[in-house]
C-alpha cells in the first residue's frame, strides 16, 4: 500500500512500543539475573524468586496498559481516518475526548469488537482463523465507523 496506508497500520505498533520496549528490559534483566544465579544453592532460589517478583509487576503493568491501547486505538485510528492526518493520532486529548464524548456507543462498539476478536481467536483452532479474523477487524471498522457517523451526525453544521 501507499505510504500514508502503511502509516495506519504502525498506528497499533507505536502504541504498544512502551510496553515492548519494557518487555524488552524484562527479557534483559531476567536473563542477567539467571545468569548470574546459575552458581547452584540459595543463589539460584533466591534468583528464582525474583524472576517471579519481576514477572508479576511486569504482569500488573502489562494487562492494564494493553487495555488501554485496545480501548485508545480505535479513536486514534478514526482520528488518522477523519483527518488523513498522522498527527491526529497522536493528539491524546482528542482521541481520549472523543471516547469521552461517544462513551456509551463506543463501549458497545469495544465490546461488539471484543467479541468478534474472541470468536476469531477461537476459530483458529478449527482453521478458519484467518477468513474470521478478517472479518472480526471488518466489524470493529464497521462498528467504530459508525460511532464516529453518530458522534459527527449530532453537532451542529459549522
């Protein structure tokens, strides 16, 4: 695709790049951790023991902040769609302004969405995963479309 397509599509990337790059050190500090403790004895329990701490906070961040990616994306794509605009993605106020604005159509259409992705996810196992995650995206970009057709269709001509 063009450019500015190949632009839409990072938009999901940029969002998660945070969390990756904290992955990343995660990945980074267990393995110097576990290398160093590869020495036997109380060393490696104690070690263990940290990997273990380590891994909970990683999950205590993790889960809340990818929530939050999959509740922000859809604005921020609609955003980049309205606007042909990379910036517009990016602008936090508008994007959290405009679920704050649409909350209870765009929970239905998160939900909605949600759905769709479960049901794609679950088909994987019986080898149609890839036709039904097409389609999961189709009704998200359906469902979020319309919200913002909605959010737009009720102010006022400027």
């Amino acid at each position: 695709g063009s450019m500015e397509e190949r632009h839409g599509e990072d938009l999901g990337l940029v969002y998660a790049l945070p969390l990756l790059l904290l992955v990343c050190c995660f990945g980074l500090l267990t393995a110097v951790v576990g290398g160093a403790a590869s020495t036997g004895g109380r060393a490696d329990i104690d070690a263990s023991a940290l990997i273990i701490l380590l891994t909970f906070c990683l999950v205590c961040v993790t889960i809340p902040y990818s929530l939050l990616v999959s509740v922000v994306l859809p604005s921020s794509l609609l955003q980049y769609a309205a606007t042909d605009s990379l910036n517009a993605a990016f602008r936090l106020r508008a994007v959290f302004g405009f679920v704050r604005a649409n909350l209870a159509n765009y929970l239905v259409a998160l939900l909605l969405f949600w759905v769709a992705q479960w049901i794609a996810g679950v088909a994987v196992f019986v080898c149609v995963g890839l036709l039904l995650t097409f389609w999961a995206n189709l009704v998200g970009t359906h469902l979020f479309t319309q919200v913002y057709v909605a959010a737009n269709s009720q102010q006022p001509p400027a």
